[in-house]
C-alpha cells in the first residue's frame, strides 16, 4: 500500500470515529473487500473505537488489525450487556478472522419452561423449542439464578425429571420425593397441589421472565400488607424480601428473544432531502444483520413509498427469506407469504424502536461528518434555527451583545461582543467609558453604551447587527429598546438570556412583552448563546480591570513630581509593584534610578515618617 493511500484510508476512519457516538453498542471493522474481520462490544463505542487509533498504542496484533481496516460499521443498543449479547450473536454469524483466538463460541444459557403436563423450569444451554418455551438469553448467569432462585421461593415448580403424565397422576402411579418433604415442592405428581392451581403458579412465572412484573408485584405488595394488618410479621418480610427481588429484577434483552426467529425490521429517519433506513434482520431470536442506508430524494417520495423500495431492495441484497417484516407503519405491498406487523408493544415493538434509534443515530452522525467536512454548514444550520425560532425576517448572521461592570458606580465601563456567523469575532469587540452616569446605575449605561454604539455605527454607514442579545431580562431588553427604536428609529430584533436565582442562565427571551422561548438548556444553539453572554461578561470584567489598577498605578507613581513615565517604568520592571518600591531602601532605589530621583521617590513615600 502507497503512503499515500495508508494516510488516506487513515484519514477516513479517523473522520468515521470522530462521529461515533458516546452509546453503548457493538462495532464492525471490514477489509478492503468489505469483509467483516472483527467484531467487538463497547459501553462507549466513540472511546473504545477511538483507542485504536491513538499514536501511542504499542501492540503488535492492535496495530496488525488497524492496517488491515478500510471501513468500520457499528448498532447502537440500550445497555452493556445488549452490547454484549449483539456481539457474541455477530461472531456466530460471521466468524471474523481476528475474533478466533479470543471467543470460545460458547452459548449464553437461557431459562426453559418445558412442554410436559406439570411444566418445569431449568436453565440450559441448548435450544430446542419443540420441547418448551426459552427466555432469554441471559450474559451473567448470576441474575439468571438469581430469576431461578425467585420463581422457585414464590411457586415451588418441581424440579424431578420424571415424565409425569395425566394418566400417570389420576391413577396414583408416582409417590412423593425429598423435595415435598422439605417443602420445595407442593406434590402435584400425587394431587396434594391441583394441576388448576400449578398451572396458575407456572404462568405467573412466565410473566415474570417476560419481564412483565407489575401485576405480580400488585399482588404481593396486596398480600405483603395484609400479612403486616395481621401482625404476621416474619412472614409479611419474607414477602417484602421476594418483593424487592421482583422489584429488582431486570428483565430479558430485548436485542434478543427466542420467541422471534427469522424477521426483518425496518424503520425510516427523514430530513427534507434525505431519508435513513434501518435494516435488521432477526434468526434465532438474535439480531445478526444490522445496516442503516440512506436515500436521496428525487421526487418529494413518501415514507410508503420508500419503504417499499427499501423492503425489495434489501431483501434482495441479504437474500433474506423471512416471512414477517416489522415496520412502523401499515403499506400497501404484496409478498408472497410474507406478513406486514406494525406492533404496539412487546418484544417485536422494542426491536422497532431499536432499529428506529440507530436509524436517528445515523443520520445524527453523517450530519455530524458533514459539518466537520463543511464547517460553514453547521454555522448556517444553527443560524436558520436561530431564525426559526425567533421568527426573524433574515438568518441572524451578526449578533451583538452588552455587558456593564463597575464597583459601587466607580470605574464604570461596558463592553460589546460582534458574533458572525454564530463565532467570535474580535476585531469587532468594543470597550466603552461610562461618560454620563454618575453611581452604579446598570440601566442607565446600557442605555448610553447602545445609543454611542448605533448613533456611530450610522454615521458610518456601517452594518448593523441582525439581532441584539442582552446579558439580562426584561429590565435591560427594555433599556435596549428604548435606545434602538425610540431615540435611534432603528427596528433591530432584540433578545434576551434571563438567570435563575443561583445566576445560571436557563431562559431566552424574545418580543415585547417578552415571551419565553422554548429552548432546551443542553442544545447546541442555547450553548453558543451562553457562550456569547460569557464572552461578553468576560470582556468586560478585563477592560474593567485593567482600568482599575491604571487608576491605582496612576494615583501613586504619576502623582510624584520630578519622576517621568520612564523612571516609573523602571521601577515597576525591576520591583514589581508599588508595595515593593514603598518599601525599598536609599541604597536599592539608587541602584536602580540614580541618587537624585532615588532621593525624590524615597521622601514622596516616607514624608509622614518625619
């Protein structure tokens, strides 16, 4: 491979990382034919991708592996251990070349309840569904016996291998074992428990391993307080105990479910021009086929319209066989022998809203990719939000915002902050001096700030800003208006970023009366415009500042006759400060000035000493 086609290929994989997202979820690396070589599993998919192409990774098969990928592929899931299960599911399918040596292939155990005439309930490795139900599979067999160990407390399934029967049971053919005797078991192989009241028992075990735990913890929240009425006390804890184990309980995957075999999913992601499908494909109740594609569209194409075309095409280029297609709503196709599901609920609806997710992701991600590629893209998208939102006659391309600082009304300044294009723009910042306000009045000068600010600006004949953005509520928007509009005539849209009581910004407000905008405090929008009120308040806080210690410089060095800018310069460069030069002997200040001002600044600082 030339070098420049390694820091190519590098270089679109680095990009690809770059956009992944900080989700739980299984990823794919392919060679140059598009095969898939490795298989791995990460809580956070953007670190765990990443590491591999740090600078510093030292290990030999790490770096063997890395030079070998051309495309990386990922699902995202809901948890860590979906990851876990996705992955074991895509090895079995595919085998990939560096995956051999690290997997050992083994099955994760499921929880079976069998077929026979009194069902029982065990934990196995093997699937063999004409024999029973199988729930799961579980990743950490703890929590399965943990399930185990519940069921077993609550409804005492039997747990001998006899192949009972009905005949067998009516006519008195078995006899008890050491499990009813130690009241494991309450005997239905000899009617001590009717097989009405088994069956009951055994079908709220399966409601619990479906996960669906609410009317079973209804129940023994009910009896749990009926015990306690009772002063039954021990045993309304030992209740309380199996409560809480409900309670607990996680239920199944839904990445994975035996009860769903051979079924393909799909889902559709829009934006105005581009549509993003979703593909799964499920085998043995196992996800092994996970691709999102996108569609550029034509014609103003319907969700039907490209879902059919998406349904012929994919299961064309899968060669899948499935005789159900689960999608999120009703179409108009006719496959033959093929059945259209649209669920509401249940494992074949959490599978829906699983390839839904990674459908959003995707599209999240290549809009990501995009604005990395384009810069300029994600500064128009968030000023058309921007516009939107507002309502604005034009995208706001310059925004302007105002902050005052002062202490008690002394060395009162203002700043102004210019944004173009949602970014900084420093050469266009301005500091201002209060001129005609006397105390700390912050209305009043931000009042005179804008009405300086924009009276030039017009005088100049130079632009004006799109929208105005105060470092405050109502009170400074008003002020703001009063400047713009009523003395100025100018109509420039103003805004402004309100506080809560711990002085965190959490609203943005809009319009006179001013109204609040709906805006999220965690988007990307909401945060560019924190960052111009920071910006501002920070701006102004430094021009503060330094206007400050001239003043304090000025009232003590400049004060003494006989010592110029340059003397006092010297002075600063070699002490430091005026604390140091205050303390400073005869002889030090000789050194540095020469005796005569040596002698001058000596007697300006020790006068009251005589």
């Amino acid at each position: 491979m030339k070098k420049e086609e390694d820091e190519a290929r590098l270089a679109k994989l680095k990009a690809i990382v770059a956009s992944l997202p900080q989700k739980p979820g299984s990823y794919q690396y392919y060679d140059a034919d598009g095969t898939i070589i490795y298989v791995g599993k990460a809580k956070n998919l953007k670190a765990r991708v990443s590491s591999y192409f740090h600078t510093e990774v030292d290990r030999f098969k790490t770096k063997v592996l890395v030079s070998k990928i051309w495309d990386i592929s990922y699902t995202v899931v809901n948890s860590e251990e979906d990851a876990l299960l996705l992955e074991n599911a895509l090895i079995k399918k595919y085998n990939p070349r560096y995956n051999v040596l690290l997997k050992d292939g083994k099955t994760y155990p499921s929880i079976c309840i069998t077929k026979e005439y009194l069902p029982r309930i065990f934990p196995t490795r093997t699937i063999n569904k004409k024999g029973g139900t199988y729930y799961g599979p579980y990743s950490h067999v703890g929590s399965m016996h943990a399930i185990l160990e519940l069921i077993k407390k609550l409804y005492h399934p039997r747990t001998c291998k006899q192949p009972l029967s009905e005949e067998g049971v009516e006519g008195g053919k078995y006899q008890v074992c050491l499990e009813y005797h130690i009241k494991n078991c309450a005997g239905p192989c000899v009617k001590k428990q009717s097989w009405e009241d088994y069956q009951k028992n055994i079908s709220q075990a399966r409601e619990i391993l479906k996960g669906n735990t609410r009317q079973v913890l209804r129940e023994m929240k009910d009896e749990m307080m009926q015990l306690a009425e009772e002063l039954r006390f021990e045993e309304a804890e030992e209740v309380k105990r199996r409560y809480l184990l409900v309670d607990q309980f996680v239920s199944k995957s839904e990445v994975v479910s035996h009860n769903i075999d051979n079924v393909d999913v799909l889902s559709i992601t829009n934006d105005e021009k581009t549509a993003f499908i979703n593909y799964i494909h499920v085998s043995n109740g196992q996800i092994n086929q996970s691709f999102t594609f996108e569609y550029k569209k034509r014609l103003e194409e319907t969700d039907e319209e490209l879902l059919q075309l998406a349904i012929v095409e994919m299961r064309e280029r899968f060669k899948s066989t499935a005789k159900e297609i689960i999608l999120p709503e009703e179409i108009d196709i006719d496959l033959e022998g093929v059945t259209i599901t649209v669920p509401l609920r249940g494992d074949k609806k959490t599978l829906l809203d699983l390839s839904q997710m990674n459908g959003k992701q995707y599209k999240f991600d290549r809009l990501k990719q995009a604005e990395k590629l384009n810069p300029e893209q994600k500064q128009v998208r968030l000023m058309k939000e921007l516009q939107d939102l507002l309502h604005l006659e034009k995208m706001p391309y310059q925004i302007e915002c105002f902050d005052n600082s002062n202490i008690s009304g002394t060395d009162a300044v203002a700043a102004c902050v210019v944004f173009k294009k949602m970014k900084p723009s420093k050469q266009d910042y301005r500091k201002y001096n209060i001129k005609t306000v006397v105390g700390p009045d912050d209305y009043a000068s931000m009042k005179e700030v804008v009405f300086r600010r924009y009276k030039r600006l017009i005088e100049e004949e130079q632009p004006l800003p799109d929208l105005i953005v105060a470092d405050g509520g109502k009170g400074q928007m008003e002020v703001i208006r009063q400047a713009i509009q009523d003395e100025l005539g100018l109509d420039i849209p103003i805004a402004g970023l309100a506080k809560d009581n711990r002085h965190r910004t959490n609203e943005l407000l809009y319009g006179f009366p001013a109204r609040v905008i709906g805006l999220k405090t965690d988007s990307e929008l909401f945060r560019i415009l924190t960052h111009l009120q920071d910006e501002v308040h920070r701006f102004a806080i430094t021009f503060h500042r330094e206007k400050r210690s001239k003043r304090a410089l000025h009232s003590e060095l400049d004060s003494i006759k006989g010592i110029g800018p340059k003397t006092r310069d010297e002075l600063l460069n070699a002490l430091k400060s005026v604390k140091k030069i205050r303390e400073a002997n005869l002889e030090t200040l000789s050194d540095l000035i020469g005796p005569a001002k040596a002698e001058i600044v000596f007697q300006y600082f020790h006068q009251d000493e005589k």
